[in-house]
C-alpha cells in the first residue's frame, strides 16, 4: 500500500480546506461555521446519514456497508484556541486572538480526505464513522458528545484518532497499548481574606502565605518526573494576590494549577490530597478558599488489539517508527471514548523542525494530509480483514 491513497486534486483540494479552516478558527463549544464548511464539503461524498449537532455543535459522517461488519469511528477535533497566531501568510488567522495552534484544522482535512476515499471505497459491509467533535481543548467535547442520545445511532465498536506532533519526522508514527495520554485537571483556588491598610498588615487576614504554603507543597510535584505509576506533576499556571498598590495589604489571591498523573484514578487521590492540604492550611490562617475544577481530561488508554491494528497499518504503509515516549504527558479528551469502545490514538510527526504545538507560529503542515488519510484507511482495512 502506498503512503497516498487520494490523486493530486484531492490533496489540493483538502489543503484548500485545510487553509480556509485555519484562517476561520472558531473557539471551544462555537464550532457552528467550521462544522457546516465540512458538511458542504463532506456531501459530495453522498454519505448515508449525518448527524449534526452532537454534544454541541458536533458533525457524525456515516458511511455504511448493506451488509453488518465492525462500526469503525474515526475521530477529528473542531476548536481552535483562544491565543493569537503570529501569522504572515496567506491562510494566517483572520480571527484576532484565535488560531488553530494544535493542528485541529489538518486533523479535520485528513478526515474529510478519508471521506473522499470512502466515496470511491464504500464499505460492503460494516461502517465507518467520521466524528469531528467539538471542544477538545476544554475537555469538555468528548463527554459531550457520548452524552448526546444522538450517539446511541452510532455505537462504534472501535474508536481512532491521531494527532500531529512536531518534534517527530514529518510522518513517522507513535502507538502502543495501554496509556496514550495523561489524566489531567485544572483547579483553581480562590482565597479571601480581609484587606488593611500596608501600615496595619496585622489588622487584615492577607493570603501571602497560604500561597507561599501552596508552593512549597505543590514543589516536589514541579519537576520533570519519570513516568511510571506513581506519575504526579503539579504546574503552577497562574497566580495573583490583592491590587497593585503600596498602600494596602492584600485580602483576596487566586492560583490557579494543573494536576497531571497517568490514569483516572490517581488524579482522582492526588487532586483530593492537594484540595485537603489547601483548604486546612486556609483555614489554619483564617482565610475561607473556593476550590472549583476546570479542564477536566481522563487519560487516554489504547486497546491492545487496536494499538496493534494502527501499527501494523502504519508498517504496512512503511511509516517511520517514531522515538516517543508514550504516554505524552499532555492530554487529550479522546480517552473518553474509552468507557464505550475500543480506542486507538496515536501520533503522526509533523516534523522535527516545527514549533511546538500552542505556540504563536505553529501551522499544521500540508504533507502530513496524504498520509494521515493513508493511515486511517489501512486501519479500516485491517480492522475489516480482521473481522471475518
Ligand atoms: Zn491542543
Ligand atoms: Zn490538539
């Protein structure tokens, strides 16, 4: 099998789509545009049903067999993300302060490619489902969508996804069974104290040391740690303490961290032990803390039988085997799926060369299309060949 699947106007054409998308980005949970350029784009392909609207403004692609054979859902995301691009060419962002920095938009080209491969290769049994979801970057949209009673009509029975990595030489491929992507979960910790005047500190009730507390606790948790089981990284994202101003002593502080482990249930402990540790050390300096979480994402652990099927189609297409320490340490909502179907996710090299994804320069590039839709169709080959 070749690394293209898809003649040379195809390519231009998914390019052109791709470029349009990124110069249109819309932001988590507002996909409404970028949904319906891909339905427009998509019926030309005389798909057999589309869902629209799933867990948001979520887009489901059916082309099914008219014999019954696996459900093989094939998964892109639809955000951008809320930081603005540096820019200067042609298809730059046209949304100040949006931009498609994680390589969603060639993530949707390479699905609606697949798309254009499915028309000329209906499936003769079976189906193949083409999700592109909503609000990955929050956490939010996978859950969303196996929440909608609209996904009752699509119960896959393997789930796929890939996402680009720069870093990595351009194509190359990352996969293996079990964990793919860390749990993570945002908390932010709101204190109030009472304010005074700078002259008079000890008259007010000032959250200085609640946060110096809050750092040295969370410090061991700051470095780089190995991955292994007992994986936990803390990031301090933010903080902000009272006004800016000499003459008062603050009253009022925010910080705000990012938990990491490597499965669901160990960010569950440690985020209970560092919200215990954080509320007796308010309450031990007399301040009150509201803790409330945000961008929540499980962990993403791969099949073993589906892992095994993206990479032996990756080998079959003869894809480099990419050096990557699975899991990535960042994370990704697809691990949802993970409670419904089997999963595979992997990561295709964007090249060594690249920005680092969520950074102001980065652009999903074009070479990567072919054989992304490559690699999803041989996936949907072997996954076929090896239900009979
Ligand atoms: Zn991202
Ligand atoms: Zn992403």
């Amino acid at each position: 099998m070749k690394k293209t699947v898809l003649p040379p106007d195809d390519l231009r054409r998914l390019a052109g789509l791709r470029h349009a998308l990124h110069a249109a980005p819309e932001l988590s949970g507002q996909e409404r545009a970028t949904a319906e350029t891909l339905a427009t784009f998509l019926a030309t392909t005389r798909p057999d049903h589309i869902l629209r609207g799933l867990g948001g403004h979520g887009l489901a692609v059916v082309y099914a067999g008219k014999v019954p054979g696996p459900s093989v859902m094939f998964r892109a995301e639809l955000d951008g993300l809320p930081i603005a691009a540096r820019g200067g060419y042609a298809h730059a962002s046209r949304i100040p302060g949006i931009a498609h920095l994680c390589g969603h938009d060639g993530h949707m080209a390479i699905l609606a490619g697949l798309g254009l491969w499915l028309a000329r290769n209906r499936p003769a049994r079976g189906r193949v489902i083409l999700l592109f979801q909503p609000a990955e970057e929050t956490g939010e949209g996978a859950r969303a969508v196996l929440a909608d009673p609209q996904f009752a009509q699509l119960c896959p029975d393997w789930a796929f996804a890939l996402h680009n990595m720069p870093g990595l030489p351009l194509g190359a491929l990352a996969v293996g069974p079990g964990p793919a992507s860390c749990a993570s979960v945002g908390l932010r910790l709101a204190y109030q104290g009472r304010e005074a005047h700078a002259s008079l500190p000890e008259t007010g009730v000032s959250p200085a040391p609640a946060l110096a507390a809050l750092m040295a606790d969370l410090a061991p948790y700051s470095a780089s740690p190995a991955m292994g089981p007992d994986y936990r990284l803390a990031t301090l994202c933010h903080m902000q303490m009272g006004a800016p101003a000499f003459g008062i002593a603050p009253g009022q502080a925010e910080a705000w961290i990012t938990l990491r482990t490597l499965c669901d249930t160990a960010l569950a402990e440690f985020e209970a032990e560092v919200v215990a540790r954080a509320q007796s050390r308010a309450a031990a300096l007399g301040l009150d803390v509201k803790i409330t979480r945000h961008d929540h994402f499980n962990a993403t652990l791969n099949d073993a039988q589906a892992a095994a099927h993206v990479a032996q189609a990756g080998a079959e297409l003869g894809l480099q085997k990419a050096e990557f320490a699975l899991p990535m340490r960042a994370s990704e909502d697809f691990g949802a799926f993970g409670a419904r179907t089997r999963t595979g996710l992997c990561f295709l090299g964007a090249g060594v060369a690249q920005p680092a994804l969520h950074t102001p320069d980065y652009d999903f590039p074009d070479a990567l299309i072919a054989p992304g839709v490559a690699l999803f169709a041989a996936i949907w080959r072997r996954v076929l060949d090896n239900a009979q």
